[in-house]
C-alpha cells in the first residue's frame, strides 16, 4: 500500500493581531476535516504555528488529489466564517480566490506532499514555520542532508554515501514551475550557489539516490507572486522522512540550533533568525522572530502516533536565547542595511510610494563648481 502525505496550511484569523487562531477557528477547521474527511482520510493533525494553521492528512489518493485539495479549502472556508464572527484579525487572509478550483496551489494557501511505500518503521517530521517564507528551509536541508558537519550518516552509514538529488524551484518564475534536479555530493557547489538566494531558489523536494525514494518535501508558494502584493508571508511548511536511507531524526534537526536570519518577521519586510519553538507557541516580539516548530510522528498503514514535539527538549532553550539574542542585534539596526528586506522583497508599498516621490525631487548637478557644498553658488 502506498501512503499519501498531505499538509495543507494557511491563515485564515488569528487573536490579537498575527499572534495565534482562536481555539474556536482550529476546532472548527478540525472538525470540519474530520466531519467531512471521513470517506477520503486514514488520519489527520490539525496544529496551530503562531498565526497559522496546519492539516497534515494520510490517505491513499495520491497527491494534488482534487477532493484532498477541496476538503482543506472548505475546512478553512468554514474556519473563516468562524473567524469574521469572532472578529479575528486577518479573518480569510490567505484565501485569495474566492472558489476552489481543483488544487490549492496558486490559491493562497501552502502545501506539501509525499507518497511512498511504508517502510516497516516509519518515522517522518513534520515542520511549520510562520513569519518567513519556503526560503527559510533552504539551508537546514543543505547541512542536514549534505553536510557531513550536520550529517555524520554521509561518513557512517553505507545506505547515504550515494548522496542526495535536490530538486530546486526558480520562484519567481509565475508562468509555470520551472525547476532544476541536482546531485550531491558532486554539484554540492551548484546546489548552494542556488540555494543562496532564499527570496528566489527554494528546495521543492530531496530524493535518495540510493532508491530515488522520496525524503522531503516543501511547500513552496510565494503569496506576493500569487497575489502581486503584500498579503502576508508564505509561512512555509515541510515534511522530511528520516532514518535508515535517509538522515537520521537528529541530524535534520541539528542545523536548527543556527537560528540563521531568513526573511519574514515584521511586515514580512525584515531579517530576523528563525527560532525553533515548541508545538502551538504564538508570535510576539516585532510580529517575529520568525518561528518553526516539528512535530515528529511515527505512521503505520496511514496512522498517526500522537506527534512528539521535537523542540521540546532543554537543549533547544538554549538555542531559543541564543536566537532570542540574534533577534535584538539585528533590531538594534533598525531599517539599515541588512536588517530590512531589499527593495525588491519588501512586503508593503510605503517605501516604493516614497521613493517615486522623492525620486522626482533629485537633481543632476550641472556645475562642477557647486558639488560639495549642496547649495548652488550665486552668479558672480
Ligand atoms: C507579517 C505580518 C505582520 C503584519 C503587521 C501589520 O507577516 O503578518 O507583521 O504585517 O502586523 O499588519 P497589517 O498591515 O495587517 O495591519
Ligand atoms: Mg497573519
Ligand atoms: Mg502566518
């Protein structure tokens, strides 16, 4: 039997500004899967990351089945009803279109999915991420599936030593997907020379090269190329299968302790480090930092154990100061430099509106005599 594995996300509400959905919305998105999944589904996860909701689902439809893909749009369709009662802020936001139209994709809402033959044992992870875009995986998939600094399984463990095929989406191409399937260890360079420039080459998939089997996966949407305008990050989510050909659990969670700075926190404009938080926790400081959160589950014939929370451990307080410390560095900096997003990637239209204004107001001096002192000189 194969297994089908899709996550479906999005924000459709949440308390207080960006900090979390109401325990009302998530019931009703769970119970309206539940309810309604009951002839599609094996099982389901409904999880809340800061402002975002998540539903991981087994069946055995394959994957961008259309009924998978309309059973999570209406269970946030529900779930927004609930949210415009509520008053929630955001209330539908990353619902784009108005009706459903085969396939999430390029509706607003992220998604991931895998399909495989179950293994006897069956560990996967499931991470959600929120006030950051795809980008943010990039490197945390580099150094836990090809860096022997992350991965000791590439020195250890025969079944790795093959390496790994990254497929990589070009996401600013809104045409169509266009995407690139690299090999490592030989195009390790091509692969991170790629893998740079988070904004604009995102990892869509790893597959073994030991069996072509597929170890990860990663939502890659990006709302301001769906929508053309600020609507909100992308809020990526990613599953990764570990163990045996794969990574082992630790090795893929071990780049996280980094916390390295990814676009997204505030207005989605800005550089923040992506801290690993606990299942369930909320937004806080400058509508950031950007957080991602693992759920890690054990699956049999499409059922779910109850998820372990992978960042649940001391060790990861530690991290969290650590990040928490790289948050406030980067703040102490303000708009300048590097901690505010490039023009191109600035989530609102304030800047662009003040550099067209201002852009009419510079002048070209024409006197050489007049350059250093800002004034023009009087005629003699
Ligand atoms: C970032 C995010 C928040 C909002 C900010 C302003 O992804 O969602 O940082 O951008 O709270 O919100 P608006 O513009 O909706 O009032
Ligand atoms: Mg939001
Ligand atoms: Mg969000």
């Amino acid at each position: 039997m194969k297994t089908t594995l899709s996550v479906i996300k999005a924000d459709v509400g949440s308390i207080g500004g960006h900090i979390k959905p109401s325990a009302r919305l998530k019931t009703t998105v769970e119970n309206h899967v539940r309810e309604n999944g009951k002839k599609l589904l094996i099982d389901c996860y409904v999880s809340t990351t800061g402002d975002d909701i998540a539903i991981l689902m087994s069946h055995e439809r394959g994957v961008n089945d259309p009924k998978i893909h309309e059973l999570a749009w209406d269970s946030f369709m529900a779930g927004t009803k609930v949210a415009k009662e509520q008053g929630l802020y955001g209330a539908g936001q990353d619902l784009l279109k108005d009706a459903f139209s085969g396939n999430v994709r390029g509706l607003g809402p992220a998604s991931c999915e895998m399909e495989f033959e179950e293994r006897p044992n069956e560990p996967f992870l499931f991470f959600a991420a929120d006030k950051t875009d795809p980008g943010a995986y990039n490197l945390p998939l580099y150094l836990g599936f090809l860096d022997p600094m992350h991965c000791a399984g590439l020195l250890l463990s025969p079944k790795m030593s093959q390496g790994f095929t990254f497929t990589i989406m070009d996401v600013n191409h809104t045409e169509g997907d266009r995407v690139i399937e690299l090999n490592a260890p030989e195009e390790l360079y091509d692969i991170a020379c790629l893998l740079r420039d988070n904004e604009r080459f995102v990892v869509e998939s790893v597959r073994s090269r030991a069996n072509n089997d597929i170890a990860a996966v990663v939502s890659t949407s990006r709302l301001h190329n769906i929508a053309g305008t600020y609507t909100g990050k992308d809020d990526p989510v990613a599953l990764v299968r570990t163990q045996g050909n794969f990574p082992a659990t630790g090795e893929v969670l071990s780049p996280y302790r980094i916390a390295h700075y990814v676009a997204g926190t505030m207005r989605g404009s800005h550089h923040g480090p992506l801290m690993p938080v606990k299942l369930n926790s909320t937004i806080s400081f400058f509508d950031g930092p950007p957080i991602v959160s693992c759920a890690a589950f054990s699956v049999s014939h499409g059922r779910f154990t109850e998820p372990v929370d992978a960042f649940d451990h001391p060790f990861w307080d530690w991290v969290r100061n650590n990040a928490a410390q790289k948050a406030a560095e980067i703040r102490n900096q303000g708009f300048s430099g590097p901690a505010m997003l490039p023009y191109s990637e600035l989530e609102y239209g304030g800047v662009v509106e003040k550099m067209n204004k201002l852009d009419k107001r510079f002048i070209v001096r024409k006197d050489k005599e007049a350059a250093g002192n800002g004034r023009k000189r009087k005629a003699a």
